[in-house]
C-alpha cells in the first residue's frame, strides 16, 4: 500500500514539475536522465583502461597493462576506476552540481558512480569522502564528494564514513598546478580522523571524489589510510581528466 501511495505521489509530482534533462533542460521520461540529443556528449568510461588508475587506453594493450604514470610513480591507492571522461559535458554538469546547487544532479551522478566501481564496491567495508578542509566547507556549504559517497553508500548498501578523513590544513587549489606541485601543496594534509583509526586498521576502503585530474588528492588518501593499518584503498570517480597525446 505505501509504496503504491509513494507512486502515486512521485506521479502527481512529474505531472506538476515535468522530469528535464540534466543538460538542456526538455522533459524527459526519468529523472536524472539526458535526452537523446545530450546523452552523445557524455562520454563513459569503458575499457581498455589501466589495470590501475583506470586511464583509457586508446587500444588494446593486453591484460594487466599500465599507464606510463603508474609505472613511473606507482600510486599508493591499489585502483581506481571513474565513470566519465571529464570533457565539456562532464564539467558542466560536475560544476553545475557544485556550484549552482544542482543537486538533483546526484541520482544520476550515483549511478553512473555505481557502474564504474562495480567490481570495487563488493570488497570495500566502507566508503569515505576525500574531506574538505572546514573553511571551505563553510565556503561551499556543502562537499559534494560526501554527498556521492553519502548516496553510493545508501545504494549499495555498504557503510559510509564521510568523516573518516580530515584535512588539517587549508590547503591552496589544486588549479593550474602539475602533478608534482599538487603532490607538494597536499603534503601532510590528510589524516585519518582519531577516532575512527581503529576502524581503518585491516580494512578495505573505498574513496570516493568527483573529479580526477592527476591523482595527487586521492593518492594523498590512500597514504594516510595505509599508514593507518588499511590493507587496501581503492577509489572512484565521477569523472577523469584525460589528457590527449599526440
């Protein structure tokens, strides 16, 4: 009976305020849904990709195989996977989500988080956020990995920790720094908190955040997580800047 009612409900809400895309903006059949002539622009993720980081390859490179990044720099994370390659549709709407309070934006973004982390999440005790520093949390209002680590957990059922790291000092953005600045600039930020280090001793975590650039924020995660006594770290993505060689 509740759920016909919370039916009826949902029906009564989509014929007063129509399901849009999450793009342009025309009614669609399914919230958290683009329509068909936004869908083509979002790019998915999908193999061949690093054993590792989960970097698309541009061809087959045979199982096991690693970027140039892991091989030259072996991150402290075990794997990481993301759903979208971060282009012009992606940004959109990561930064409509975080900045204009697109926040109806999260279902579909918990999906598609789902997806790429599908042989993650089954071996993790717990999902954690990459933390904000409190000032920019006051900032911001909200962190908007803790709200997709937050709904992931609730999807799949597993346990969500969002203060589970912390950061101890605010640091400068990442923005227009390489991969060696932005490792420098994290350098001792991210803890584990006190009280939930018993916790993290011997189990498998996983992370999440929204956007990958060069990996230094999540592998700065992963290093207080092993160095609190986790036996694996693995992460997942919203999204993965992807950058083209020539």
């Amino acid at each position: 009976m509740l759920n016909s009612l919370e039916h009826i409900g949902r029906r009564l809400v989509d014929t007063v305020l129509p399901l849009r895309c999450l793009s342009c903006g025309v009614i669609v059949e399914e919230i958290g849904a683009l329509c068909p002539g936004c869908w083509p622009d979002l790019e998915l993720v999908s193999a061949p990709c690093c054993a590792c980081c989960g970097l698309p390859f541009g061809h087959a490179e045979g199982p096991g195989a690693l970027c140039g990044g892991c091989l030259a720099h072996p991150p402290a994370f075990d794997l990481a996977r993301s759903a979208l390659r971060y282009n012009d549709m992606a940004a959109k709407l990561i930064i409509g989500f975080k900045r204009s309070d697109k926040l109806h934006h999260l279902a579909a973004f918990t999906q598609w988080l789902e997806r790429a982390g599908e042989s993650l999440i089954g071996g993790a005790d717990m999902i954690c956020p990459v933390p904000f520093h409190p000032t920019r949390l006051w900032r911001r209002r909200f962190n908007q990995s803790a709200l997709l680590a937050n709904a992931l957990a609730k999807r799949t059922g597993k346990p969500a920790v969002p203060d589970l790291l912390i950061r101890r000092r605010a640091t400068p953005s990442q923005g227009g720094l390489n991969r060696r600045q932005r490792i420098e600039n994290l350098r001792g930020a991210i803890a584990v908190r006190a009280k939930r280090s018993g916790a993290v001793k011997g189990s498998s975590v996983l992370v999440i955040d929204d956007v990958m650039t060069t990996g230094a924020t999540v592998d700065a995660c992963a290093k207080a997580l092993k160095r609190a006594g986790a036996v694996h770290v693995a992460v997942t993505t919203l999204a993965r800047v992807v950058r083209e060689t020539t």
